[in-house]
C-alpha cells in the first residue's frame, strides 16, 4: 500500500482542474498524500487544498494557451502554402531543406494515371485499385492499394498544389502534379455518380440496372436477393455474363425484381401516426372490456 504520491509538477500529472481535483480526491479517500517536488503545499489544510486548485487553474490556462498558439501558427503555415496537416500524401515526399513537399519521381507517376484512368477512360475506383495491384504498385505502407485510397487520392486537391486545412483552401508552394481541368473533370464524375450505385464502373454486381430502376411509390432503387437453399433469388431475368441461360436453380421465371418498398402506413402523416401509437393502449383495454 503507497503512502506517497510525488509529482515533479502538478501540471505534469494533469492540465485539466476537474481531472486534478478528482485525482486529488480520490488519493485522500486512499490515504495517499499528494506531493510535488518543486511546489509547496499541503492537501491536509484548507490553504493547500486552495493552493493545490490555484496550480491546477495555472496548468489549465497554459495548456489552453498553447494549444490556441500551435493552432494558430498552422493556419498562418497554411495560408502560406506550407503543408502542415497529417502524413506527406502519396507520390510526394519531403524536401527537408526547403520544409515542403516535392513530388516522389518513383509515385508521382501513379496519381497521374490514377486520374488519367478515371477521368479520359472513366474507369472506376475499385477497378483502378485492382489495375494498380496487378502491376505491383502499393500504398506508402506497403498494403496493396483499395477503393477508398483511389478515392482520397483522387478528391486531394493538394495534387493541383493546393493546401487544407480546417475546411479553407489555399494556394500551395509545392508543384502540381495534375492540371486543373483534368482535376474539375475527375471531381464532376465524382459528383455524378456519388448518388447511384449502378453509374459506378467497379460495381461489382451483373445487373446492369440495379440502382437505374426506381420503384414509383417510394422512389427507391431496386435491389437484388441472391438465392439461397430452398427459395430462388429475385433480381433481373438476364442470365450472368458469358451464359445463354439461367442458372438452373433460379430459373429465368423466377427472377423478378424487387422493389424497395416502406409500410403502407408509413404514407400516413407524422403526426397521425404519433397519434394513433400514443393511444394503442387505450384501444386495445377499450376492446376487451367490450369482450372483444
């Protein structure tokens, strides 16, 4: 069982005051007496309960401080075009000298062709992953490349030489590697087909109209069941790629699509619904006094 617990400060125990005094409070319930070796206070009086929450204000208001300046220089940083936000991206490494980002002679040419792909041949971004995979291309880290990686890479404005941070963009110091108007056309494909999940060219099912047919009384996109032991599948009447026919345990007669459809009463307005649930109870004890 401890006795004594010694800190050479108190910020270096804890910078925020409730933490501290919660700390504090549960060492006196222990038995344990607090102790600094630089400070001078006694927990067991009233004055140095005082003095003890005094540095605890102190080390909160320092670390408040610094956190507001470290903030602040990274903006000025980025408004400046220096690079000041998480890891170098892919295909650019850091200048040490100059303190910013190049372009790395060994990737660079990679996020080139990643846009060139998606943009002029509208491949999409699993299929451009699994291209670069098969070549034997990989991430910085070594992990084969994947569909959200294509992603960032290709929605990173820093590859047109420009800067983040905090929702602001800013012009960069550092080299382009993509001209503007091949980066715009990469971002109004994006944009096309963020909403429908057939317009994306690495979808990886068969139907050609999953997504494209919408159900009139929802407006939602269909969607596909596959089959499962005992129960035939719903989805299109077309055969999978390179077969005349159907499978033979869903047969061409069996497949229909199915639509994507809410309750009946879920049609009704809100506020009706609300309503009639709130008064169940009193319906239901109604009918059974009536022997209903």
């Amino acid at each position: 069982m401890y006795e004594l617990q010694l800190v050479y400060r108190v910020n270096r125990l804890s910078r925020h005051v409730r933490q501290l005094a919660e700390i504090a409070e549960h060492l006196d319930r222990s038995g344990v007496a607090l102790r600094s070796a630089t400070e001078q206070f006694d927990t067991s009086t009233a004055a140095g309960k005082m003095m003890l929450q005094m540095l605890a204000v102190f080390a909160e208001f320092e670390r408040t401080t610094i956190v507001e300046r470290i903030a602040a220089g990274m903006e000025r940083a980025a408004s400046q075009g220096r690079w000041v936000v998480g890891s170098t991206p892919f295909g650019h490494t850091r200048d040490l000298e100059r303190k910013e980002i190049v372009p790395d002679p060994s990737r660079v040419d990679v996020v080139r062709r990643i846009f060139r792909l998606y943009a002029e041949e509208r491949m999409g971004a699993e299929a451009i992953a699994k291209i670069l995979n098969a070549e034997g291309h990989r991430c910085k880290n070594g992990v084969p490349f994947a569909r959200p990686k294509v992603l960032w890479i290709l929605r990173n404005p820093v590859y047109v030489g420009k800067v983040v941070y905090r929702g602001k963009v800013h012009a960069g110091r550092h080299e382009r590697v993509v001209d503007e108007q091949t980066f715009e056309a990469v971002q109004a494909i994006l944009a096309e087909r963020g909403e429908s999940q057939a317009l994306k060219r690495g979808h990886p099912s068969d139907y050609m109209l999953l997504g494209v047919l919408r159900c009139g009384a929802v407006a939602r996109p269909t969607s596909v069941r596959p089959p499962t032991a005992g129960r035939a599948g719903t989805g299109t009447t077309s055969a999978p790629p390179g077969t005349d026919t159907a499978p033979e345990s869903v047969t061409a007669t069996d497949h229909r699509w199915k639509l994507s459809r809410k309750p009946w009463w879920s049609r009704w307005p809100r506020s009706l619904r609300t309503r009639l649930l709130s008064e169940k109870p009193r319906l239901v004890a109604s009918r059974g006094s009536r022997g209903l």
